[in-house]
C-alpha cells in the first residue's frame, strides 16, 4: 500500500511503526474471508482492509477522527484471524492498537460511552471492586428492563452465584511434589480470578504434581488488556509495568524459569510487552525478557510432558481455540494434543478459526454483534455434539456459556481431573457425566 506520510511525522516512532505495517498491505482481500464482523455484515469498512484504509487516512492526515472511522474500528474485536490468513505478513494487532489510542486521545465520544468505558477500565481490572459489581448487578438484574442502554446488558450477564474468593490469589508459594523440575509464576489475573476461582487452582494443583514450583508474585496484578484495547495506553502501560518490575524482581530474588498464563487475552498482551515498552530505555530489557519468558499453560505441559492417571472420565470435548491463542500466540496444536493425551475425545468445531464474540470487553460494548458471533459459534459447537466445551479464555467460558448448558470448561481444569485432581463443580453438580467411563 502507498503511504504520504511526511519526514516529519515519521520521526515519531509511533507513526513510523504505522506507516511501515500500512505498506506491506497489498489489497489482496484474504482477511475477508475470515474475519468474523465482514461475515456477519458484508461491509467493507467492517472488514481489516477497510479499516486499514480508515487507519491510514487518519493518521496520514493527521485529522481529528469522525464518527464512521471510530464505529468502524470500534466493531474490530481484535481476534487476530487476519493476521493469521495475511499472505504479506500485516501485523495488524500493532496498527490497530496504535489507532485506537489515537482515538483514545483525539475523539470525545458521546457522555455515555465514555461514562461506560471508563467505568469497565475503573472496575473490572480491581478484584475486589469488580466482585461488588457483580454482586450490585445481581441485586439490580430484576430491574434490568428498566437500565438504559447497555447497562441492562450488563446486569444481565451477572452470574447467578459469585464464587467465592480463592486463598491462592494472594502472594505465596506452591511446592512441587516429588523433586523440583522449574520455578514459574502464574499470573492469577483479574476479572478471571473473580468469576471463575477454580481455574488458578487447577493450574496450581496441575503444575505441582508435575514438579513445578509455583510462585504468585507480589505486586502483579491485571496484565494490562482490557485498557490497553480500548486505547487507554497510560493505564495498560502501568499495569503493565507493575507486572514487569514484580516478575524480574521475583527472578531476580528466588529464580524464575517462565511467567505461566492461563487467560489467553493476557498471554497475547504479556508477550507484546517488549513492544510496548520498546521506546522506553529504562524498561526496554525487562520487558523483552518478561515477553520472552511467557508461556500459556498447555505451552509449559506440551514440554514437561502430561501424566494422566487413566482415570478420566470418557468425554467428548469440543475444543474451542480462542482467538488470542490460536491467531495472537499461535498456539494450535498444544491443547488439543494435552486433551487427547490425557484420554479424552477431542471434537473438531466446524468454522473453528472465527471468534465467539468475547473479545474482553467487546460483549460488553458491541452486544449485538457479540450475540450473533455467540449464536453462529454455538451452531457449529452443537453440531458436534460435545459432552463438554473447552476453551483456554475466560472471557471464551463466560461468552458461551451464557448461550447453551452443556459445561463450559477450561483446558486446565480437565488436565487436572486426568492427572488426579478433583472433579470440576460444572461437571459435579447435576449433571451425571463425571461419571462417564
């Protein structure tokens, strides 16, 4: 793609990052196909060469940006899928995130949507003021119908039960059983450790038994994300900063091998630390380090190698690989191999490269588009049909679950179950099939 950019704006590193991702676009239209909004409305606009188009006109033009541009790129849920098909190698995840904080810092929106978005920035990366929400919402869901706008989705979406808080949030260590392989720390997230505490402590007991020392590091918290996709670079840069500093002073203290992540949205962001901090002489070493000691979790068992007990109940598991695993990470083969390996059948979910409509806050801001990703995905997933739906992502489990009733769980809980750990409470509670076998 041709660029105008000028000597001068190229001399700021943001814009010559920019302009060097826009020039590798060839207009070739193979991130149509795949890209989940251009499915669902057939616009052009609302599909990433569209938006690339928008991107560069913003940018090279330095022009404030108008309301079409940002719905636009508002629509974009940053699965990744394109990335994945680009025959040119477009890295369109940092021309994205570069566009949306220009918006961020350019573009008033309207009164409500910003009340919204700094609200979702505020609560959800704080444990404890998002467990109040939730528990606000739950007291305000029968009168739903009378919130305006989104706020009714969002009362909605409130679980009916709040799980209880976890002992390994905080600060602490897990010793490996049997002989110390490696010391990692895992990163027990934010909103992940409010709405499902069992994940963190599955991986926990997984990794354990497995020789792992776990490590939950002080000073670590929200990966940086959610802010960071909505184009608040100042707060995901310290968020992000935190963990950073947390991590390589753990390291640097008792030792560390990898930072073990099980929310895969976090693990895409965690590895693009180095970039992010790439103008940033002080951090610039420890970020690439950090990035280049990030595993997801299937990564770190596919290499320690699985020990199941052959015990596990016979499922039928329908694999969904979220989007920021399989398009951001690249990480495809790992979960569904672990599955098979520790005895379960691993059921391939037609249109599997498409997103479910999760998206971190995307379900969130874009309710009707999200509805018809969830909607489209559940086809395809019953079409199999699975015992069970496993996926790497909360925000995956939250967005599918609350559209079906067979059991969403996570890859890492039925990991623990093959290899000796407890039943997992989706699959206790009711159900009948723990006791498949």
């Amino acid at each position: 793609m041709q660029t105008g950019f000028s000597i001068a704006q190229l001399a700021d590193p943001g814009s010559a990052m920019a302009e060097s991702i826009l020039r590798k676009c060839v207009h070739c239209g193979f991130c149509l196909a795949t890209c989940p909004t251009y499915q669902i409305r057939k616009d052009e606009l609302d599909s990433p060469r569209g938006r690339i188009y928008l991107i560069r006109d913003m940018l090279e033009n330095e022009r404030v940006p108008d309301q079409k541009t940002v719905l636009h790129i508002d629509r974009c849920l940053s699965c990744l899928s394109c990335m994945t098909t680009c025959p040119s190698g477009v890295h369109y995840m940092h021309l994205v995130d570069h566009a949306r904080g220009y918006i961020e810092k350019k573009y008033k929106r309207p009164w409500p949507e910003r009340l919204l978005r700094h609200l979702l920035a505020f609560v959800l990366p704080r444990p404890a003021l998002f467990r109040l929400s939730l528990y606000s919402a739950r007291l305000a869901r029968p009168f739903k119908n009378m919130l305006p706008g989104r706020l009714s989705g969002l009362a909605g979406m409130a679980p009916d039960v709040l799980a209880r808080k976890s002992p390994t949030d905080r600060p602490q260590v897990f010793r490996a059983e049997g002989p110390r392989r490696m010391r990692v720390a895992l990163m027990t997230g934010c909103a992940q450790r409010v709405l499902d505490p069992a994940i963190n402590e599955s991986t926990i007991r997984l990794l354990t038994r497995h020789g792992v020392e776990v490590v939950v590091a002080g000073g670590a918290g929200c990966c940086g994300a959610l802010t960071h996709h909505m184009g608040m670079e100042s707060r995901a840069h310290a968020a992000a900063r935190a963990n950073i500093r947390a991590w390589c002073r753990e390291k640097s203290r008792n030792g560390l091998d990898h930072i073990i992540i099980n929310t895969s949205g976090c693990g895409t962001t965690v590895k693009d630390y180095g970039h992010m901090f790439r103008d940033d002489a002080e951090l610039t070493d420890d970020a690439e380090a950090v990035s280049a000691m990030t595993l997801d979790i299937s990564e770190l068992m596919s290499r320690i190698g699985l020990r199941p007990t052959g015990k596990a109940p016979k499922l039928r598991v329908a694999y969904h690989a979220a989007c920021s695993l399989q398009h951001g990470q690249k990480v495809t083969r790992e979960p569904p191999d672990l599955l098979r390996r520790a005895g379960y059948e691993v059921l391939a979910i037609p249109e599997g490269h498409l997103c479910c409509g999760s998206a971190g806050t995307y379900n969130l801001l874009q309710p009707e588009l999200a509805a018809k990703l969830r909607a489209r995905k559940l086809r395809n997933i019953s079409s199999v049909s699975p015992d069970v739906i496993a996926t790497g992502n909360i925000g995956c489990m939250i967005q599918i679950a609350g559209g079906t009733q067979t059991p969403v769980l996570h890859t890492v809980e039925l990991l623990d179950l093959a290899t000796g750990g407890p039943v997992p409470e989706k699959l206790a509670v009711g159900s009948g099939i723990a006791a498949k076998g």
